[in-house]
C-alpha cells in the first residue's frame, strides 16, 4: 500500500466532508457564481482549512471571473492545483554532518517518542548509525520507553537517572557521538505544555549547550504536532517557535480521526515545511511527507 492509499485509509473524515460536500454544492446543475463560493469557503473552513480557506476561495473566484473555471470538475482540479501549491514539503532529513544533530520537541501525548522511534529505525535501515538522547528527565517511564524503542531500532542511547539536567543528558549524547563517529543525534525533550515558562527557557538551554559541544548545532529542530488536534496544534506550535527555531513540523497520528485540513492552517500560519507525517503504528509509517499524494487522499471521489 502506497502513501495516497494510506492517507485516504485514514482521512476518511476529512475527505468525506470535503468530496460529498462540493457535490452537494452543485446538485441541480447550480452556477458557480458568488453564493456558491460562498458556502464552499464555509464547507472548507468545516473541514479545518479555517483560514487558510478565504484565501483559497479568493483564488477559485479569480479564476471563476477570468472564465477558467466553470463547473465542479473545473473547481475540484482547481482546488487540487491551489492546495498542493499551498503546501510545503521539507524532504527527507539530510545528514550533511557528522554527527548532524537533531532536536526534537512537542507537548505531552503528540507523539514526539514514537515518531523519533521512527525516525530513528528509518535511519538505522538506511546503514546509519542513530544515537538517541533521553532528555525528558521529568518521568523516567520516559526515558525507560526511549531505551525500549532504542533496543527495538538498534539506535544506541544515552541516558541519565530521573530528574537528572537534560541539558548534562544533550551535551553527553552529542559528545559521545562525535567521539564514536555517529552519523545522526536524535535528542528526544520534556512533552512541555506553551504555558511553562520554565520549561521553555530550559529548552533554550538545552540549545546553547548542544551548541557550545558541537558548533552549529542543533542542525535540525523537529517539533511534533498531534494530527487529530486540528487548530489547537497551532498555538502550542507559536509558543514552541517563539522559543527556539524550529525548522520542520512531524505530523502525528494522521488516522481515522485526524483532520487533515489543519495542516492548511499550520502552514498559513507557521510557514514552516512538514518533514514527515505518521500514518500509522508499524515503525515503518512515518514517511517524507508527499503534499500531492496528500491532497488527492482529502479530494478524491
């Protein structure tokens, strides 16, 4: 099963409000006129583009005026053209250095340890060598689960005693990947909520010290954001910005419940790249993130 196959599997919501709903629009042969567009921008904002949704429907309506688009084959084509182009795909990681090294943030329960379980067995399929950094320090159940998914991978791990500084843990991994020759850095951090000040100002020190180890690092700063959160991912992704610079998003647990027009909304307003996007259970779904693929899932019939 290819990636539009698994996406469509399971943003089955998201394609159900949009597909059924733009043949609703046009039951009984209605003109695409002002009133129609209209309620398609209400139809696209139900589906989560929210937004992001009058700047598409400006675009339709441009193109309605010039004659380019006439009727609901036209409009869907359209769409699909307007929405791929509003959508950034970062690629897969490179690893230009070595050791690269690549931070990893996001609040509790988005996903963050199972996607760097993942992102760390595609690297390790690929012959790379993958060291893990434990610096969620606060629960020890969470560096005993990064440890399992580690022996799981075959990604080496480095890790301290609960309540340790995860700066002390972030520094240890990066050193001890330069020094064994390490290929990528994967440093997993404390699930913090936006309001925690504190927290924020010690993911900044985190930072400075990966830096002052190993200069221009962290060469990568992946924020994870839950697939089924809709638009309440975005204000935890503006706090998560506003402290350290982030450089791609990883999409969760894009499953049956996901709402996928957030991802829309999360580019309009963070204009970061979406690097990969989870899928499902199995360590192989997480996949570079394929904007095409994705917008054909959420507007095929």
């Amino acid at each position: 099963m290819g990636l539009f196959d698994r996406l469509k599997a399971r943003l089955v919501k998201t394609r159900e409000t949009l597909t059924d709903g733009i043949t609703g629009l046009f039951k009984g042969g209605r003109p695409l006129d002002a009133a129609l567009l209209g309620e398609l921008e209400e139809l696209l904002y139900t589906s989560d583009l929210g937004a992001a949704a009058t700047g598409v429907v400006a675009e339709l309506g441009r193109l309605a005026k010039r004659g380019d688009v006439k009727d609901e084959a036209g409009v869907r084509a359209a769409l699909r053209r307007i929405l791929v182009a509003r959508l950034d795909a970062g690629g897969e990681l490179l690893l230009p250095h070595h050791p690269t090294v690549v931070l990893v943030v996001g609040v509790n329960g988005s996903g963050k340890t199972t996607s760097i379980a993942k992102l760390a067995h595609r690297f390790v399929s690929q012959g790379k060598r993958v060291m893990v950094g434990a610096c969620d320090t606060y629960r020890a159940a969470a560096a005993d689960q990064l440890e399992v998914w580690a022996g799981r991978t075959g990604a080496a791990i480095t890790r301290k005693g609960e309540g340790a500084d995860p700066a002390a843990v972030a520094f240890d991994a990066v050193d001890r990947a330069v020094r064994e020759g390490f290929d990528l850095v994967i440093l997993d951090t404390a699930g913090r909520l936006h309001t925690q000040v504190n927290l924020m100002a010690e993911l900044e020190k985190v930072r400075r010290v990966i830096e002052r180890r190993l200069p221009g690092a962290p060469h990568e700063v992946l924020l994870v954001l839950d697939g089924t959160n809709g638009q309440n991912a975005i204000q935890q992704a503006r706090a998560f910005t506003a402290s350290v610079a982030v450089t791609g998003l990883v999409i969760a647990k894009l499953d049956g419940t996901a709402r996928g027009g957030a991802l829309f909304t999360i580019q309009d307003a963070l204009k970061l790249p979406v690097r990969y996007i989870g899928t499902g259970e199995s360590m192989e779904l997480l996949e570079p993130f394929e904007p095409g693929a994705f917008v054909d899932a959420i507007l095929s019939n």
